[in-house]
C-alpha cells in the first residue's frame, strides 16, 4: 500500500457533543491513517476522563489490526 498526504478527524459523543478533532497526519498509509483516527479518539476520550468507550469504524482493516494490538498488549501483560 503506497503513502499518501493524510489527516484524520472526526466528532466524538457520548448522546452530546463532547468533541470535535482534526490531525493532519502528513505522508502516511491507510493502515497508519486508521489507527492513528482510533489512537486519537481513545487518548481524547482519556484526557476527558471517559473510561470505558465503544469506538466505531467503518474500516474493517484498521479495526481488526487494532483490536490485534490491544490482545497482544493485554496477553503480554498478563504472561509477565
């Protein structure tokens, strides 16, 4: 997959408005474009003290590779 001039924003909500984001990303591909969007919004939702989120995508590639990182993450916490 080849690198393209990328941002990422979106809104986050919880029934309301809590807020709106835009990150200009630069050179990037999809792959980093989608869990760069995720990142942002989890760390955001963070900062505003939310700490359970459901977090919606409409890429499937972004949303697997993601949920792969957090069971490797949570496996390797708990193997050490």
């Amino acid at each position: 997959m080849g690198s393209r001039i990328a941002a990422i924003g979106g809104v986050l909500w919880d029934g309301n408005w809590i807020l709106g984001y835009n990150h200009y990303l630069g050179e990037c591909s999809i792959f980093y474009v989608e869990l760069w969007d995720i990142l942002d919004e989890l760390v955001f939702l963070q900062i505003q003290g939310y700490n359970r989120v459901v977090t919606q995508s409409n890429s499937t590639f972004g949303s697997l590779y993601w949920i792969r990182g957090v069971m490797e993450k949570l496996c390797n916490s708990k193997s050490t």
